[in-house]
C-alpha cells in the first residue's frame, strides 16, 4: 500500500477492491478502489519509460471489456476519460477471476457516477 500510495494513486480514504499485478507490486499493477481506476508500469532501469494512468469513476465516460485475446495476451478493460484520454488495465487469471474483476469494476464506477 505505501508503495501504491508514493505513486500518488490511493488517498488515505481509498480502499483497493481488486487488484492484478503481471510482474510484481513494485514493478506493475491494475486494480480499482471506491475512487478510481489505475493502471502502472515503473521500469527500474529507465524511469522515462514509467506509465501510471488512473481515472476517478466521474471523470471516465466509458468502460471497455476485453476478455477474449487469444493464447499470448492478458486480457483488458479500456477507460476513455472525459478529456478523450485512454488507458488499459490489464488481468489474468482464471476466467471466473477476470470475469470477477470486470463485473465488480463496472458496478463499482455504475455505482459511483450515479450516486455523485
């Protein structure tokens, strides 16, 4: 958590529903928390190609699943932001586990915009 919290994607307040790594925490994750939606890669080696994307569920007007993407892919979630922007959010596992995180991230963000 002090980790995900240095890269400035969880506030004290923000519970981490589910969450998917394809490497290890300090290298790479996705999941979604009662706030928002994140995405990171940090490369140790090379800090300019570091990517840390998050969207809070207001700001996103779309949620995209991709479940199926053949033998050498991990499936993935597109979030397309207000301002146009993009990012993936990937998770594997097994098909009732991904199955799991997609559901519970789109009631989550359903959720969330229809309670602001």
């Amino acid at each position: 958590m002090a980790f995900i919290k240095s890269l400035h994607l969880l506030d004290k307040d923000e519970i981490i529903h589910k969450f998917y790594s394809q490497n290890t925490k300090r290298t790479a994750g996705n999941f979604f928390t009662n706030k928002r939606i994140a995405s990171y890669w940090i490369d140790k080696r090379n800090p300019k190609r570091n990517e840390i994307y998050f969207a809070f569920y207001h700001d996103i007007i779309k949620i995209d699943t991709i479940h199926f993407v053949g033998a050498t892919y991990c499936p993935y979630t597109t979030i397309t932001k207000k301002d146009k922007s993009i990012f993936n959010v990937y998770v594997d596992g097994e098909k009732s586990e991904i199955k799991s995180f997609f559901k519970d991230l789109l009631f989550q963000w359903k959720n969330s915009v229809k309670n602001d």
